[in-house]
C-alpha cells in the first residue's frame, strides 16, 4: 500500500524521526550506564562487599532495562522506518498527487 496523501507521509515521517531519537536515546543511556559500571568497579577498594553486590545488580537491572527495548523495540522499529522513507515517492524525487 503506497501512501500519497501529504498528512500520512508527514505522520510516517514523525513516527520515523521519534524512533530514531528513542534509539539515540538509548545508546546514550548505554554508554552512560557502561561507564558507571567501569567507575564502580575502580572504587571496590572504598566499600564493602555488600555494597558492591548491590551496585552490580543495580547497574545490571539498568542496562537490562535500557537494552531490551533497545534491541526489540528501537533497532526493528527504525529499520522499518528507514524503509518506509526510502520507499516514499518524497524520498525519490517523485511528485504525490
């Protein structure tokens, strides 16, 4: 199904632009969540071991709640979002009627 009414092609694209922002989102929120895992791994020396298991879980459930909408959410989301841009007669120089 080929959409070539102007207000369907703007709500594909919004749609498009929220499910690349939410997957840069997520990488950042990764990134961040990977770098205080390497920091509360410098500081094991300063607090005891149950404080450490604690952190680690913590940090753990974290990352597991930024990745699992990352991977089966965000990635098949803009996948389809990027097809259905390229597929767009906008996309191809073509003319919408």
């Amino acid at each position: 199904m080929v959409f070539t009414d102007e207000r369907h092609l703007s709500k594909i694209y919004c749609a498009n632009m929220l499910v690349i922002v939410d997957t840069l989102f997520n990488v950042v929120v990764s990134i961040f969540l990977t770098h205080q895992c390497i920091v509360l791994t410098d500081y094991k020396d300063t607090v005891s071991e149950h404080t450490q298991r604690l952190q680690r879980k913590f940090m753990k459930a974290l990352i597991a709640q930024v990745s699992f909408p990352f991977v089966f959410a965000a990635i098949p989301g803009a996948t389809a979002g990027w097809l259905v841009y390229f597929a767009s007669p906008h996309s191809q120089g073509r003319k919408t009627c």
